[in-house]
C-alpha cells in the first residue's frame, strides 16, 4: 500500500478531494493512505510562527526550515519505508508529465510539501526534498491544488484503482500520444452518428482506426509530442498523407 504525506497549512482543502471519487475508493480498497500534517503544529515557540521576513529584505514572507524539517523528520519516523520520496510544489521545479506519474506511482511513500507566502527557505530545497514538481508555467497562492493534482494522477495509475487495467496504458500521454475519441450509445444522437468502424464489429479495424486517430489528433494538437515518439513506416506514411492534404 502506498502512503502519501501532505505537509500544509489548510489541511481542511484536502478533505473534499481525498474523499470523492476515485481517491476515496482507492483508500477504501487498502491502495493508499492519506495523511494530511499542518505543519504549523511542529513549530517552536508559543505562537507557532511559521514564517519570517527574508535576510536582504524584499517583499513577502519565507517558510521557515524548522518546521518543515521536523513534520517530514515525524512523518518518516512513522513510515516503514526508509527512503520516502519529498516532493516539493513549486513553480521552480519540473513540469510535471505523466511519466512523472508513472515514477512517482512505484513508490511506497511520498510526502508532498505544500507552501505558501513568498517561498520557502532555500536549505528546505536543498536538503530535505528529493524532487521539486510544478504543474504549469504560473503561480498559484500555495502548493495545495498543485499537490491534489499529482496526487490524483499518481493513484490512478496503482494497480486494482481503477478497476480496468488498459485505462491507465491507454490514456492520453501515457503511449507517447494523445487519446483517440470515444464514443457510446446511440450511435446516432440528432444525426449525428458514431463511425462505422467502430459498429463493424471487426478488431482489427478498430484498432487501426483508433492509431491512427490518436496520431492524427496528437499531430492536429500537441506536435511537439511526435519530436520525441518512435513512428512506425505506416505512421509516418499517414503523417505524410495529411501533411499533403494540408499543403495542398
């Protein structure tokens, strides 16, 4: 069973997400468990002061190192896992990808470290975390929405969660493409009607139909994904194909 650690300072944001939908069933199913830690509770002095202004002056407040140390330092103690991965949220760190996800998702324990104000005390970054994730090119007041992000895309993906085995393997950016579409009943909604293929019954065609949307849609929306994707002669011959099409 995987554990996730979130160290934040509204734990009351988690409690909505963690407990709907497939988050929940996970935790229902013995898959994951979640531990929400307000690390304000670990902070030295009567009035739990968890940050200060910058050494150099500046605008904004810093976390300071004391309390995040500390809440990882007793959410390790409690783990039986001796490596757990830290993640911190972070608009400097990675862009996040799904084979972020794919990694993140074999391992026994991760804890998330959510701040907030104008950043975090810079010796956190450099010797407590193991990885530092952004979800996007912006910035959002604090690293919980980042966190609930990765969290929701790292659970999907452990075994037995989502109850079919190919959902994973046949999302979007999980094989190097974007999703072929889908459709389901009826298979004609006001005129507008579901490809024949997909009522023919054969596999097959099917299937080639489906690669060869989900190239043509990945090619139409996220061409930078092609740059690092193996094609095979048939899809490149396709690519060829459309590229003809377009030029003409």
């Amino acid at each position: 069973m995987m554990k996730i650690d979130v160290l934040s300072l509204f734990p009351e944001m988690f409690e909505g997400v963690l407990n709907s939908s497939m988050l929940k069933k996970a935790a229902e199913k013995e898959k994951v468990e979640y531990n929400i830690i307000n690390f304000r509770d670990y902070a030295e002095g009567k009035h739990k002061v968890v940050d200060d202004y910058p050494y150099g002056g500046g605008a904004g407040m810093v976390l300071k190192p004391q309390p995040v140390f500390d809440a990882v330092a007793a959410a390790k103690e409690k783990a039986s896992h001796p490596a757990p991965r830290v993640i911190l949220m972070c608009p400097q760190g990675e862009r996040y990808t799904q084979k972020k996800a794919e990694e993140l998702a074999k391992e026994e324990h991760l804890i998330f470290i959510c701040g907030h104000y104008e950043g975090y005390d810079e010796r956190i970054r450099e010797h407590l975390v193991t990885d530092e994730i952004s979800i996007g090119d912006f910035v959002l007041t604090g690293g919980e929405l980042g966190a609930m992000v990765v969290i929701d895309s790292v659970v999907r993906l452990l075994p037995d969660v989502l109850g079919n085995e190919d959902s994973p393997v046949l999302d979007s950016f999980s094989s190097g493409l974007l999703e072929h579409p889908q459709y389901t009943r009826p298979s004609d909604f006001r005129g507008l009607k579901v490809p024949d293929v997909l009522l023919s019954g054969n596999h097959r065609l099917v299937d080639e139909w489906r690669d060869k949307q989900s190239l043509k849609r990945t090619w139409e929306r996220r061409p930078d994904l092609l740059e690092r994707y193996a094609l095979t002669e048939k899809q490149q011959n396709w690519l060829k194909e459309w590229k003809k099409e377009r030029d003409s």
